[in-house]
C-alpha cells in the first residue's frame, strides 16, 4: 500500500506551542490520533488570529477545511509541550494548502506533520468564495493572481 509523504517547506511563517493534557492521550499512552487534528485545529486558529483574522472573517469570508492528510512520525505523551509550525503553500482560486509540522518541544523530535486544504467560503450565500488578495498578499502568496 503506498503511504502519504508530505514535503515540508524549508521555513514555516508561523509557531505556536500546545501542551498534551490527559484528555489527548489513548488507551496506548499516547496522543490519540483524532486529537492530533483537533490540536492542529487550535494552532490553525492561532495561525489566523496571529494573522488579524478569525476563521469566519478573511477579509470578509470564512474558510471551510476540505481535506487533510497526516504523517505520525513518532509518539507523544502527556505533560509533553508540542510546537506546531505552519505554512500557506500552494494557493488556488478558492484557497491553499496549510502544511504544518508538529514538533515535542524539548526533545526537537518530530511527531506528525501534515497539510490541510483550506477553501475560502462566504456563509451568508452558502458557496465557495474566492481567495481574498490581501490575505494572499499577507502571507506572501508570490504570483498568485486569483
């Protein structure tokens, strides 16, 4: 079976640190995979907020998450501080890719990474949108057009 493989840009635009508490880790004493996402969920927040942004205002539309792809690299444990570094790569008409990695914080050693498609969406009309320039501009989107 052929596995997923994620390149990693050589620098990430952003990092946040998240600790594991007891409710991410599993019966096998280590962080639950489904959690893993909801923590790359928080940095994503963060990622926007660091940014001016919430994820329901991008310059006056939302965004909507329309696929996800991960790596588990390694275990984590509880008491454990992850650092979550990500990027924008890859933008299109309608969005881009957030890649990101996640790192435990004292020992360097990676855990996961992965990538998220992002799509821009106006709620209030129910549809995709189109990716706002100023955000494209904001996290250096070169050559994007629109």
């Amino acid at each position: 079976m052929a596995r997923i493989k994620i390149d990693l840009p050589e620098h990430f635009a952003f990092t946040t640190e998240l600790p594991l508490y007891l409710l991410h880790i599993n019966y096998g004493q280590h962080l639950d995979n489904a959690l893993l996402l909801t923590l790359v969920s928080e940095a994503r927040a963060r990622f926007f907020q660091a940014l001016g942004y919430t994820e329901l205002d991008v310059e006056g539309v939302g965004i909507v998450v329309a696929d996800a792809a991960v790596q588990y690299r390694s275990e984590a444990h509880h008491g454990e501080t992850m650092r979550v570094s990500m990027m924008a790569t890859d933008f299109n008409k309608f969005g881009f890719d957030l890649v990101w990695r996640m790192d435990a914080l004292a020992s360097g050693r990676e855990v996961a990474r992965g990538k998220t498609g992002i799509v821009f969406y106006d709620y209030d009309a129910r549809q995709l949108a189109s990716a706002p320039m100023a955000f494209a501009s904001r996290v250096g989107a070169a050559g994007f057009t629109g």
